[in-house]
C-alpha cells in the first residue's frame, strides 16, 4: 500500500502559542496536543513526537510500547525541570505496516477514517464529558457545548504509566486517514469534516481546508491535521502505457531476432538507451540515499522546524521534507546573531544534531525574552541580575 501524507498547523485566533505538534514520518505519523503553563504544553507535545520518532529509528516497532516511553520521557522532563513541571500532551499515533495501520492513542486527539465517502471515528475521547455521555449523565448534544468539555480524564506525561488505547485498522487503496487535534474537532462539526476530506481530493489542499474552517469556526485553538491517502502500490496497467526502452534492449537483444517493428531501433542503440536508463536508476537511488542521510534546520510557516533533504529544489522538486515544525517563531530565531541564516537552513550532521540545534534556538529565544532590553545606551553588560 503507498500512502501519501500531508499535514497543516496553525496557531488559530486566539492563542498566543501553537503547543501542537506533529510527525510525518513514513510510516510513522501522530499529532499531539500539549498542555501546561509556561512552555510547557510545547515542550511536552514536541517531546512527544520526537521520542516517537528516535524509538522508532532505534528500530521500535510496538507503538504503544513507544507511546508509553513517550510518556515516561516527558513526565521525567517535567519533574526535573520545574520551568515546565505539570505539562502534558495528548498523542494520536499511526503506525502503516502493508495494508496495516497500528493506532496508539491517549488524550483528545482523534482518528478518523473516510472510506467510501463516510467517515469513522477510530478512537476515543479520553475526557470527562464523553465519560458522562457514555454513564448517561449528559446528551452528546450537551457535551458539545458543555464548559468542562476540554477537561482530560488521561493525558501524556503526567505520571509515570499511562493507559494506552491501542487499535489497528486494515485499510485499502481509496481510504483516507485524519488525524487531528481538538482544535479540528471542537470548531468543525463531523459532517463539515467529512464534506471537506471527500469534496477536495488532494491531500495537502484538504489537511489546509481543515485548517481553514477551524479557523472559520472561531479558531479558539491550535488545530493540527494529518491527512493521509491510500493507493496501490503498482500503477496497474503500466507495462502498456510505459514501454520502457530498457525492457525492449533486453528482449531482442539476446534472441538476435529483433521483431519486424523495432527495425527502426538499431540494437546498439537500445542497448546503449538500456545503459542509460540504468545509470538513471542507479543515480537516483543514490540521491534519495544521500537525500536521506541529510538533516538540517530551517523555517517551515513561520516556525523553525527540522528538515530531511538539503535545502534546495531542481526543476520544482523540492529536495527536502519537514520531519518535525516546532512552534519557535522562526522570525524570533532569525532576529538571533547566531541564527540569521535560518532560512537558508542550518546543517546539522545527523537527527539528533538537528535537535540540538533546535533546542539552542528554542533556550536563545527564550533568554531573549527574559533579557529586557538595556535602556541605557551605555551599559556595558546586558546579562542581567
Ligand atoms: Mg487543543
């Protein structure tokens, strides 16, 4: 199965900081929704999805054992670092193994699938208001508009176990999968959600539509989406629509019977346009290879975020995707001596470089908040008390 992934975030129209944070690494992918005072719930969403994704490279394969180291490494972090103690994230993770899709899930996030125009909700709220729903203490009705509705009854990081609600999903070529945090869902009904992911089909426009209509729907939230698409791995049909020459230099070639209508084509040639087609194969797979093995930092819409590639494109392809959009303002990092040239990207020697460098920028903006600006024209030292 191929899938092809896209995701949106933004800040909404009321928040001051965007404490969501997602993964989009094939065949990983999760959204998170953080919480806390302070940094906190940034800090918390982001540690989330990173220690996701650094099990996952270590060559983890059981999400909810990796959702619950999650877990531990950002409760650990809020106990020894007082600045952020409390946070906590919610977590909406996909695993896509085959025809396969692993769920691991906490908090209110939620997973949607949209297969033959309908969509499903594939996980559950884990809050106090769709416990009362369920005991059928309130209507779904009530719970909508219910004052306690964003209350959570689990969350990420705030002890050192937590329940993990884990599922997996057999999906097939036609299905689309959301995942999405509250900020979707508590602006956008079900119905205007379903509309959208059928109504527009490429991935990128419709995790942007999404967005869009949160913020229509008042923005009161951070929302983040996940859109992922569902293909067949084989284009069928495609030995007809693509005679590739290479194929046809190996046929006649040993037979030494070329057929009547490939007299037009001397061997050589084909043999030599064989050649050719190999070494472009062979160049390509070495360039996604050295794609691969390169990281850097740059800005993602208006935020510092981590990149795999190298920071360019040739003919319109970008060589480069976003691994992580952290929620740094990018135009904060930019107005650092030490990071001027974000935007052109700074390379960092592997992923855990990269993170470096992202928390460099992330404790630099902070200070620069904390430092207020000398008035005196004379001061010698702006360090502070
Ligand atoms: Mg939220």
């Amino acid at each position: 199965m191929r899938v092809t992934a896209a995701a949106a975030t933004d800040i909404g129209l009321v928040r001051e900081g965007n404490e969501d944070s997602y993964l989009t690494e094939e065949p990983l992918f999760a959204v998170a929704d953080g919480m806390g005072g302070h940094r906190g719930g940034e800090v918390a969403s982001q540690l989330a999805v990173e220690t996701l994704e650094k099990r996952f490279k270590q060559g983890a394969r059981d999400l909810p054992d990796q959702v619950q180291e999650a877990n531990r490494v950002v409760f650990e972090r809020s106990v020894v670092d007082e600045k952020v103690a409390g946070m906590g994230t919610t977590l909406t993770a996909a695993l896509v193994e085959g025809d396969r899709v692993r769920l691991a899930h906490v908090g209110d996030s939620r997973a949607y699938l949209l297969r033959d125009g309908d969509l499903r909700l594939l996980t559950e709220d884990h809050t106090l208001v769709h416990r009362m729903v369920t005991e059928g203490e309130i209507s779904k009705e009530e719970a909508e508009t219910h004052p306690q509705r964003s209350v959570l009854t689990r969350a990420l990081g705030v002890d050192n176990v937590v329940d993990v609600d884990d599922d997996t999903v057999q999906v097939r070529p036609g299905d689309r999968l959301l995942l999405c945090t509250d900020g979707l869902t508590s602006m956008v009904s079900e119905q205007a959600i379903e509309e959208a992911l059928r109504g527009v089909p490429d991935p990128q426009e419709a995790a942007r539509r999404l967005v869009h209509l949160a913020n229509e729907g008042g923005g009161t939230d951070n929302t983040t989406v996940v859109v992922l698409d569902f293909s067949d791995d084989a284009v069928a049909g495609r030995p007809e629509e693509e005679p590739t020459p290479s194929s046809e230099a190996i046929a006649p070639a040993p037979t030494g019977r070329p057929a009547r209508s490939r007299r037009r084509f001397p061997r050589k040639l084909l043999v030599w346009i064989g050649i050719i087609v190999a070494l472009a194969v062979v160049a390509l797979v070495g360039l996604r290879l050295y794609l691969d093995s390169q990281w850097y930092v740059g800005v993602s819409n208006g935020h510092v975020a981590i990149f795999r590639g190298i920071p360019t494109e040739v003919a319109g392809f970008e060589l480069h995707h976003v691994v992580v959009q952290t929620t740094i303002s990018a135009e904060k990092a930019e107005s650092l001596a030490f990071f001027q040239d974000l935007g052109d990207g700074i390379t960092a020697e592997d992923r855990d470089g990269a993170s470096a460098i992202v928390e460099r920028i992330r404790q630099d903006v902070e200070e620069m908040r904390q430092v207020p600006k000398p008035n005196q024209p004379g001061s010698t030292d702006a360090s502070g008390p």
